[in-house]
C-alpha cells in the first residue's frame, strides 16, 4: 500500500514539474502569408537567439491545411509589456521583411482565460 502512495506522491510531483506555476500567463498569435514556406522557416530559425532575447518563452509554427504558406505562429510571454515591445520591435520587423511576409500580418495578444 506505501508503494502505491509513493507512486501516486511521484507522479504528482512529476505532473507539477511540466506544468510550472511560472509558465507564460501571455500567447501571441501571429497569422501571416509568406512567399516561400521553406525560405520563411530558414529565417524564422534563424531568428531564434533573438526571439529570446526578446522574452519569447516558447513559440509553435502551424500551416494552413489549404494554403501552405499561410502560416500561424505563436509565442509565449510573461507579460503582456513583453509581447507588445516583441511585436513593436525592429529586428521582428526586419526579420519578417526577410523571410518574405507578404502584406500586413495579424497580430493578437490574449491571456489565459479563468475556468
């Protein structure tokens, strides 16, 4: 029977340490058409260091199922002051005129919402 609670007691413990209480409360999506997949994701790789830099904590890249240079990305933050300085900042600018985004792309900000 101990067995079993410190079996149950671990795998707590466990489930707490990939889902920490520090995590991002702030996700950017970020729906854009690009020129070239291929050439986009050299750059957006590319761009990593300095994603990081910039306060990303962790990010995801999602294609359209119909259009495989529409491309969703999303980006995680602490803050919703560090997302916004990420979108607003020049080497995100520059970086997307690069990777070949075309037209203005949509950005939005959200927090987690309360159960």
């Amino acid at each position: 029977m101990r067995s079993l609670v410190l079996i149950g007691v671990l795998a707590m413990g466990l489930a707490a340490m990939a889902c920490p209480s520090d995590a991002a409360d702030v996700r950017m999506f970020v729906r854009h058409e690009v020129t070239d997949y291929a050439a986009w994701r050299k750059v957006y790789n590319d761009f990593d260091a300095t994603r990081r830099k910039l306060g990303v904590t962790a990010q995801a890249v999602y294609r359209s199922v119909d259009n495989p240079n529409d491309v969703t990305v999303t980006h995680d933050f602490k803050s919703a002051d560090k997302a916004k300085t990420f979108a607003a900042s020049s080497e995100l600018k520059a970086a997307m005129d690069k990777a070949g985004v075309k037209g203005t792309p949509q950005i939005w900000i959200t927090t987690k919402a309360a159960k």
